[in-house]
C-alpha cells in the first residue's frame, strides 16, 4: 500500500492532463499535413466562437451586444470581439497613413489632373447621396476615398446586415469572439465560455435576450461533459454489477476486495511510469487505458478461481504462473503494435496498458497470493460439473465452427456498406440540434466554407504574399461570375512590399501633386485650400517604410492576417477562406494555374481527411498483422507443439472473424475505436484459448475451476464493456459494443476448437 500510494503521489504531482484531441491523430508526414493539423486545434476557425444575443427588440440586442463587446475586450483569455461596430469596415488610424500602399488604385491610375478633376467631380455627386454625412469629413484627406475601398475589401462579402451599429440578423445580433485557447482544449474554452456567461450576467437587462453560443470550442466542452457524466454513470452501473457477480461467485468480501490491488496497482504503475516518460497526457489515454486494463481484471480472478478449498494461495499462484506470463506476454505483444501508429495519444495508451499489464501480473503472481485467506470456497461446484457434461455432448464442434466461420465470411463479402469509417464528421456525438445551431448562426454571419481552403506554400512570406495576389487576379472572374461568392486572402490585407514600393513610386512629388490638384480644381466649387491634408498625407506616404507582416500584426487587424498567414517547420503558408463555393472544378483549375506548380492548391478538407485517416489506419494495420505475426510465435514457443498452436490460433481467428461479422451487420462501417476494441477483444479471448489449452492436462476438479475461471471473466468483461454499447456517444458505444460482441466470440470459439471434451465411459 506504501508502494502503490508512491506511485499515485508521483503521478498526482508530475502528470499533467491535456484535452488537445490531436494527440490521437497521426503525425503529419507532409507540410500540409502539418498546416492542417495546426489549423485544426489552434487555426482561428478552432479558435472562434458564435455569439447570439437572441430577441426581436432589435434596438435592446444592439446595446447588450455593444456593452458585451466593451465587457469581453479586456478579457486576457480573448484574443478579438467582433459585433460589426469598430471592426475591420474601419480602418485603424495606425494604417490610414498607409492607405495609399495599401489600396489598389495606383496600380491603374496615376493622381494626375485628369483623374483627380474625375474624382473631386464624382465627391460632387456623391455629397447630394444620402451618404453624404458620413462621406464629407473623409474628403479633405482622402478625397480619392482610398479609405472607403479599403474598408470594402476588408470587410466580409456576405457580413450580417447591421442594425444600430451591430451585425443583427435572424432575430439575433451576432458576435464573433476569438479564443487565445486551442479550440481542442476543452478546458481552457469552458474558461471562456464561463467568462462570457458572467459577463452576460452582468449587463443590465440580459434577462430579455436569450445567449446562445456555438463553435468548435463550445463542442468540445459539450463533449467533454458529455463523455465525462455518461462515462460516470454508465462505469457506476457496470462497477456494482462486477462487485456482486463476484461476491456470487466467491462469496467473500475479502477476496473480493484484495482482487482489486492488482488493478490499482496496474493504474499507479502506468499513471507513473507515463509521467515518468512523457510528462503530460491527454485525458482520454487515461480513460481508455483504464477501460483496457479489464484485461488485468482477469489475473486476479484467475487466482481466486483456480485455488481449491485448502490449497495454498502461493503453490496456485506458482502452478498458474507459465500460463500466466504467456498471457500476459501475448498481450504485450498485441499493444506494441500502437507504438507505430504515429500519434502521441495511442504511444501513450501503449505505454499505459503495457505497464499495467506488467504491474498487475507480477503483483497478482507474487503479492496477492500472501494477503488471501488461508482457507477458501471450491469453484469446482456439481453445477459446473453438469456445464462441463453438456459441452462435451455437443456434437461436431468443429464442424460447427467451420459453419460459423464461412457464415461469417459470407457476411463480410455480403454487407454493401463500406468496410471502414472514414467521414470524421459521423463520429461527431455533438448533439443535432447543436449542429442544426452553429450552422444557421455560421450562415448568418456568412462564415467561410469550411470544407474548401485555398492553400498558398512559399519559402517566404512576401512570396507567399506575391502568389496571393496573384490567385486574387486569377479567382477575380469567378467571383464575378458567381462561382465563387467570396474569398479572403493574405494580400487582402497586405501587399507584398514590392508591390507597395511600386505603388509608391508612383505617388507625386509634392510639387507635380499641387499643380495637378490646382488643375483638377479649376471650375469646381470646392474652397481654397481646403485639401490640404491630402497634400500632406501623399507626402508621409512617399516616405514611409514599407509595411511588413510583422508590422501589420501590430495593428487592430493583425489577428486576421496571423490568420491567414503562417509560418510552420520553415515553410510559409497563406490560407484563402472561401465561402458560396459553387464550382470546385474551376476553383482547382484556377489554382493550378496562378502560381508555380503545386505552390496553389485547393483543399478539401473532407477528402484530405479520409485520406489522412486511411492512411493512418492502413499503418496501424500494417503494425497489427506484424503483431499478429509474433503473436502466434510467442504462442508456438510457449506451447511448444503444434497442435496445441493450432487450437488457440485457430479459436482467436474464428472470434475475430465473428465479431468483425457481427458489427459490419450491426455498425456497418468500422472505425479506429473499432480497432482498439478488437485487440482488446482479441487479447482476452487468446487468454481463454491458452487457460483452456492447460485444462486438457488437468483433472476434473481443475478442468471445472479453469471454466468457472473463464466463465467469471467473461461474464466481469460483458458487464464492464456491455453497459458502454447502451452509451449515445459514438466512442463509447463503438468501444462497448466491439468489447461485448468480441468476448461473447472469443468464449464460443474457444469452447469449440479448445475446450477439452470428456470421453464418455466405456
């Protein structure tokens, strides 16, 4: 116990918990990958969430909404507040000195007296517009309006229409908030979202709107608390169950209770051991690692099973012991096959489970055998002695087994549905309505497509910023044709510096600007001197150093270039977000077309992700098969003859072919949840082959104890694992369904190919 409450305070004060769900997804092998990966926890897509101040009184909303904003700005776990007021429709005055580099105008035009008298000539009508107060005090310094086309251009294509000053459409104002938090930490969002919960609470009249928040961040708290207390319960429900099925079936408490150290001490041991090596862990390694570790529960019970009523609990352990360090080496050997998968989260559950394993076997073959009772209840009852009678009169066992295995394998080729999941959005256990939520507020903040990316690779950022104006050229058609509604890009933002130098170039002098200015005026009725100011600013913006994204970053909009412009493993990456995608083919070609080969690619995210997703599989498959490979090794070595070999072999293959029929029949497709299952599965059904291989040397009273053996471990697992195939999360039910199915397999199978029958009398 001193031992066990080491380790626990070791792992208690060393071992951090992440819920960064990217530790369970492969490494990335290609720039892209490592992009996309990046983008998907802490890109600013993961990073936003949706705000909707929901109330007809349009007026009420906006003041919430505006008094939320000013709440939520000085708020160090928020990055940016949008809500359509003082956003990027307004330049900051830290870039209005730029306006001039910035716009494109001096890339078609020069400010000579022709185009300037055609402006001030247009500033003549437009001051008669309704526009004309907010237009009158821009023209003394901008009377080309380069602030207004810049406000434009940065402003969304498809933007909320705004009702007293803030973005209000479907009977909500709307507010973007961006996180400093990865969208796939869910505990740093449930931060926030309690941060704006309460600065909610605070504004004066908030009881007459109703908040309502969306966004990945927002998922993955739902998510969390969903896995969390459905986890919670379900584990209540199946820990009661397992705790009176083995006071039934070895009707002491104590027994009961000193089977538990083998478990606690597996748990201590892997928590340890992982903060030893990696220091931090993703929540989800620790609750499937404990979840795998029912393949531990086995050893002890095996113990209490197998010991007849005055034997000693140490001779048991030691007579046990070959078998034992086989199973548990057979299972080592299975959980190897994680290391190769690539992702740090399945690495950890490897390590976790493996330690485990060990820690529980040499506890429950040395420790555990000193702290039972000396006296015990014989399991080898007259009732399972009739059990053992009516499975040795089955008849043809093996041929049974044949007709199940090509049952299944008709099922498998007869199934239409696919054989793997590879949509991660059919995974998702967000609930419908939450979905059917984000999506109405995504569409009516006209958010961008979020399954087509435009993907610009540079070596630096002003190529990348080069290229971006580029595709901006190319895609300008298809925006005007409606195959494209909108496209945001990095030079949306910024020109590269080239650019900006030309367009400088191209600013007079303050000599030429006056005559020109003197010309165009001639015959207008604008006052002396009246722009002044846009002499002078011509004259800072001939002298200004360029503007560089390290700069750009430093002002209101930097968060939205930092968006759009990344640097990742020495690589550049511009992103172009696109939303009314209605030609992909097009886009593609368009793309292909306006840079250097391969520097221009359209993504889609939902074929990029079944590719990575297959890919991954096919590797953890190619590592299973290779463990399969030493699997049946270390069970020939073990059991050093060949037809003992045969019938373990041959029972864990018929299992695994049954189960894999009975969930493409139930599941349909199958997914990595499934795979962890299965080898779960699989690790226990070997073990009730090998125990059943041992019997055959036995007598009859130790031939009956190794199946009450079987039989309480089989009936433990199905509790433990049976209740999670009820749970409406898809990770959860995959698990506990595969589990269920898989165990109920691996005891018929192993009952028909290695069972040993009784030969009747003579």
């Amino acid at each position: 116990m001193l031992a066990l409450a080491a380790l626990g305070g070791y792992a208690f004060t060393h071992l951090r918990v992440s819920g960064d769900l990217r530790a369970f997804l492969p490494a990335p092998r290609t720039p892209l990958q490592g992009l996309l990966l990046h983008e998907l926890g802490r890109g600013a897509g993961a990073r936003t969430l949706f705000l909707a101040l929901r109330t007809p009184d349009a007026a009420q909303a906006a003041a919430l909404s505006t008094a939320l904003r000013a709440a939520l700005a000085g708020d160090g776990r928020i990055a940016t507040v949008q809500n359509g007021a003082g956003g990027p429709g307004r330049i900051a005055p830290g870039l209005l000195p730029y306006r001039y580099l910035l716009a494109p105008t001096l890339d078609t035009h020069r400010f000579d007296a022709a185009y300037l008298h055609a402006q001030l000539r247009q500033r003549l009508d437009d001051l008669g517009s309704p526009g004309a107060g907010l237009l009158k005090p821009l023209l003394p310094a901008d009377p080309t309006l380069e602030t207004l086309k810049l406000a434009q251009a940065w402003a969304p294509r498809q933007a909320p229409p705004l009702r007293h000053g803030v973005w209000y459409a479907d009977g909500a104002a709307l507010l973007l908030v961006e996180t400093h938090a990865a969208g796939f930490d869910p505990d740093a969002q449930a931060r926030v979202l309690d941060s704006i919960r309460a600065a909610y609470a605070r504004l004066p009249g908030h009881a007459r709107a109703t908040l309502q928040i969306s966004g990945p961040g927002y998922f993955g708290v739902v998510l969390q608390a969903l896995t969390r207390g459905t986890a919670e319960r379900l584990g209540l429900v199946s820990a009661l169950g397992l705790l009176a099925l083995l006071l039934v079936s070895y009707r002491s408490l104590r027994a009961v209770s000193l089977a538990a150290l083998p478990l606690l001490s597996a748990a201590a041991a892997g928590a340890a051991v992982l903060a030893l090596v990696f220091g931090r862990v993703h929540g989800l390694t620790l609750a499937f690692g404990v979840t795998l570790l029912g393949v531990a529960q086995e050893y002890p019970l095996r113990l209490l099973s197998h010991r007849g009523a005055d034997a000693d609990p140490r001779a048991t352990a030691r007579r046990l012991g070959p078998v034992l360090l086989l199973a548990m080496a057979s299972t080592a050997v299975a959980y190897l096959a994680f290391f190769a998968a690539g992702a740090a989260g399945l690495s950890q559950l490897a390590l976790f489970t493996l330690t485990g394993i060990l820690a529980a076997g040499l506890t429950t073959r040395f420790l555990l055998p000193a702290l039972l009772p000396a006296t015990a209840r014989d399991t080898a009852t007259p009732v399972l002695a009739r059990l053992d009678a009516a499975l040795s009169r089955l008849p043809h066992p093996r041929r049974l087994a044949l007709l199940l295995a090509a049952a299944a394998l008709a099922a498998l080729v007869l199934v239409r549905a696919p054989l793997w999941q590879n949509d991660l959005a059919m995974l998702t256990p967000v609930p419908l309505p939450l979905l059917q939520q984000e999506a109405r507020l995504r569409h009516a903040l006209g958010a961008p497509d979020v399954r087509h990316l435009l993907v610009i690779e540079g070596d630096t950022a002003q190529q990348v910023l080069a290229r971006s104006m580029q595709v901006a050229a190319r895609f300008a058609p298809l925006l005007r044709e409606g195959r494209l509604g909108s496209l945001l890009l990095p030079s949306t933002y910024l020109p590269p510096v080239a650019v900006q130098r030309a367009r400088q170039a191209r600013l007079p002098d303050a000599a030429q600007l006056r005559s020109a200015l003197d010309d165009a005026l001639r015959g207008l009725p604008y006052r002396a001197g009246v722009f002044a100011p846009f002499l002078r600013d011509v004259h800072a913006a001939r002298h200004l150093p360029p503007l560089t994204p390290q700069a750009f970053e430093r002002t209101p909009l930097g968060g939205l270039l930092r968006a759009l412009l990344i640097r990742r493993d020495r690589r550049w990456f511009g992103l172009g977000l696109m939303g009314g995608v209605r030609d992909p083919a097009a886009l593609a070609a368009a793309a292909a077309a306006a840079a250097p080969a391969g520097s221009v690619r359209l993504v889609d995210l939902k074929t990029e992700s079944e590719a990575w997703v297959a890919g991954y599989r096919a590797r953890i498959l190619r590592a299973l098969a290779a463990a399969a490979v030493l699997l049946a090794l270390l069970v020939a070595l073990g059991l050093r003859r060949a037809a003992p070999t045969l019938r373990v072999l041959a029972a864990v293959l018929l299992a695994q072919l049954l189960t894999l029929a009975a969930l493409r029949l139930l599941a349909g497709p199958l997914n990595l949840f499934h795979l962890v299952a299965l080898l779960l599965a699989a690790g226990l059904g070997l073990h009730y082959a090998l125990f059943f291989e041992r019997a055959r040397s036995a007598d009859d009273a130790e031939r009956l104890r190794t199946l009450h053996a079987t039989l309480v471990c089989a009936a433990s697992t199905l509790l433990a694992f049976g209740v999670y195939a009820l749970a409406p999360l898809p990770v959860l039910r995959a698990l506990g369904m595969t589990v269920a199915l898989g165990i109920a397999a691996n005891l018929l199978a192993a009952l028909l190919l290695a069972w040993p029958r009784r030969l009747p009398p003579c």
